[in-house]
C-alpha cells in the first residue's frame, strides 16, 4: 500500500476544514450569497484536485517540478486527472469524466463572471448569472466529493497498491502533463 503523505493531525485538520467550507457553502446558499458560495465552490473544486493529484499522480516518476505546489491553472490539472480517468486507470475509473468536464465548464463560467464584475455595464447584471452558477457548483462540489471518496476509499484498500514507481507509465500521454511539463 502507499505510504501515507499527511500525518493523522493534519489529515484530522482537513477534516475540519472540509466541514467547515461545507457549512460555509450551506449557509451561503441559504443567504443567497451567492458571489461567495461560488467562491467557496471554486475553492473547494481546487482542495479536492489537489488532494487527487497529491495521493497518486504526484507518483509519477518523470516528475520535473521541484515544488510540491499543484501547478497550473485549475482546468490543466483537471484535464491531467481526466486523461487518466478515460484510460481506466486504476481506482480512476471512480471518477467520472463527464463530471470532470462540467467542472471545467463551470471554471471558465466562473472566471468570466468574475472578470465581469468589474465592467460598468455588467456591474448591476451578475446577481442572476452567480445564481445559477452558485447552484450549478454546490450540485457539482457534492458529486465532486463523492467521486473523491470513492476514489479515496479504492486508493485506501489493501489490494489497492500504487504500481512500482520504476515500472509505472504515466496513463495520460498529454503534452500539457502538469508533472510532465509536455515530455510525454
């Protein structure tokens, strides 16, 4: 099985910080503050990418980058889990990839409300579009974190080991590779 990065404290801390972004979201929602619940969604869609690529795909052995710092923007490092999700990689196959494609939609529809609100002529029409998009990511993040679960509970299981490192190919073969930095 592979060793566990985090210590029982912080795996019990992000515990804690999961509820609470979660009760942050609910309460949001029931406010209709919706410019932060989709702010907490986006936040939330990066904590459990990170997390994914922190347990597996920061295995791969043609890692280049001399930091542990995810890199890259949020839909590259969703577009590498994707890549790996439709070759039926391992525990990947728990994660959906039409989901993970309509949180990469709801990124972009997210950044570009965002750089909208400070347009004049949109200053007073964005309160409907966060709406939606508020709505669209609290359903998104349940299912995100579902799959994340899932993909967690697999990773965890004792038939479940991580391939030798010498021996393991990375399965996305993507030239935008976040570890790869376009070596495949």
């Amino acid at each position: 099985m592979q060793k566990r990065i985090d210590p029982l404290n912080a795996r019990l801390e992000m515990v804690d910080m999961h509820e609470q972004y979660m009760a942050d979201l609910a309460k949001s929602m029931k406010k209709r503050a919706y410019i932060t619940a989709s702010w907490l969604c986006y936040s939330m869609f990066e904590q459990r990418t990170n997390r994914i690529i922190e347990k597996y795909i920061d295995q791969c052995p043609r890692r280049t980058r001399t930091s542990k710092a995810p890199t890259g923007a949020i839909s590259n490092r969703l577009k590498c889990i994707k890549k790996i999700c439709e070759s039926s990689y391992d525990g990947f196959t728990e994660i959906d990839v039409t989901l993970l494609s309509q949180i990469i939609e709801w990124c972009k529809d997210r950044n570009s409300l965002m750089h909208d609100l400070v347009r004049i002529d949109r200053y007073k029409k964005y309160d409907d579009d966060f709406k939606l998009l508020a709505e669209q990511g609290y359903g998104l993040i349940m299912r995100y974190y579902e799959a994340a679960t899932k993909f967690r509970n697999w990773y965890q299981t004792d038939e479940n080991k991580m391939p030798a490192i010498r021996h393991w190919t990375c399965p996305s073969n993507w030239e935008k590779c976040i570890n790869c930095s376009g070596m495949h």
